[in-house]
C-alpha cells in the first residue's frame, strides 16, 4: 500500500497504475478547504479509471467528499463491512473493475436481463471458492428455480458459469498485475496450478486457443447470447 499525502499526489499515483484501487479516508477529505488549489485540481482530475474506495463514518463525510464528485466504485462502514477480509475482499473486486462493468455493459446489451445479472453475481464471487445456493440466495431465488431459470433462457448451468468467471477473474489479474497465472491462481484459492489448468481445459478444451482474458470475454459473451428466436413458417 501506498500513502498520498494530497488529491494531487493521489491522482499521479492512480494515473501510474490504472485500475488500481485507491481508499479515500474521510478523515484527510475533512481537513481540506473547498477553495483549496489542491482539491480544485482533484475536481477536474478524470478519476474513471481509478476504483475509488470510500471508507465513510457517516453522512457528514459523504458531504465532503461530495465536493469533488467522485465516483465511487465500493463503499465501505465501520464497523459492518470493514473487518480484514472484507477490506480485502472489496479490494480484489475493485481491481480493474472498469474492466468488469464493460464486459457486463457488453452482456447486457446482446442477453436476456436475468443473464447479465447472474453473470454480476458470479463474477462478485469469483474470487474464492463459491456455491450455486450462495448465488442463488443473493438473487432470492432457490437453488433449483435458478437452475430452471437458466435453462429457460438458454443458458448454461450455473457452475459452468461460476467456473468461467473464475477462470476468466484469474486470467483478468494475472494481466493486470503481470504476474504468473499459477501464481494468481493459487491466491484465489485453488489449491495447485494443476487444478486450475485442468478447470480451464474443461471449460475451453484441450486446444484453448489464447486462453487469455479477452479470449475469455468473448467465450463468456457467446455463452449467454439469448437465442435468435426461431424464424416463421
């Protein structure tokens, strides 16, 4: 981690390392002057490709930050969802996050709304190990409506999905950060390489093609396509 010590030194780290996610402390947001020159700079700073965090006490430090209009990708309350693993959870979702939504935006546009929404669900879980009722109970669902709902639209199982967007998550950061795919692969929870080579075989087969983060794209894209409806006869 690394320290900023002003908005302006904080928009040359974020432009340094884009798509990394940067926390705002309300705290260091409360001791600046609206009129400051430092923070009339961070209002016309494109903040876009930064995951802003936002760790807020309360409304008063959401007004504050409110003075340079920053889009916050995560929201973070003391005392609810600011334990380590959670911080750190939240972090790892918010890596490149621009990345995700664009993917989503590109799902949403061509799918049937139920497909986009499942695929937000089990890309937010694709960080660890994961269950088709954890995802199903975020979504209100049983276990078993959800998988007729996928079947009714088109779509694969559930697991199948969950295994790509897993694949896809580790693929997507091991580019991201230039670090080995065993090596990320291993910190998102699979036990050795091995598993993880073998999980992407089935998924893409055994000739995978590129098998990188855009291949994964479009697999996932093609994946949850609705179905061009049947012509007339």
């Amino acid at each position: 981690m690394v320290f900023a010590s002003s908005w302006v030194e904080l928009a040359e780290f974020c432009l340094r390392h884009r798509g990394s996610p940067a926390l705002i402390d309300p705290a260091f947001a409360a001791t600046e002057d609206p009129a400051s020159t430092d923070l009339t700079r961070a209002s016309a700073h494109d903040w876009s490709l930064t995951p802003l965090i936002h760790f807020a006490g309360g409304a008063g430090d959401q007004q504050r930050l409110e003075i340079v209009n920053l889009p916050f990708a995560a929201h973070l309350r003391p005392g609810v969802d600011d334990d380590p693993a959670a911080i750190d959870g939240t972090i790892l979702r918010c890596i490149d996050v621009g990345r995700v939504n664009n993917l989503i935006d590109r799902v949403k546009r061509r799918s049937d709304p139920f497909a986009w929404k499942l695929l937000r669900h089990v890309l937010d879980n694709a960080f660890g190990a994961s269950s088709v009722s954890g995802i199903a109970t975020e979504l209100k669902l049983t276990e078993r409506a959800l998988q007729r709902r996928c079947a009714a639209i088109g779509i694969p199982r559930p697991k199948r999905l969950m295994s790509l967007a897993r694949v896809y998550t580790v693929e997507r950061l091991a580019e991201w950060s230039r670090q080995k795919t065993g090596n990320v692969a291993l910190v998102l929870g699979f036990s050795d390489y091995s598993n993880y080579r073998r999980m992407k075989r089935q998924l893409l087969g055994r000739t995978v093609g590129r098998g990188d983060a855009g291949h994964l794209e479009e697999v996932i894209i093609r994946t949850l396509l609705s179905p061009s409806p049947s012509p007339a006869r």
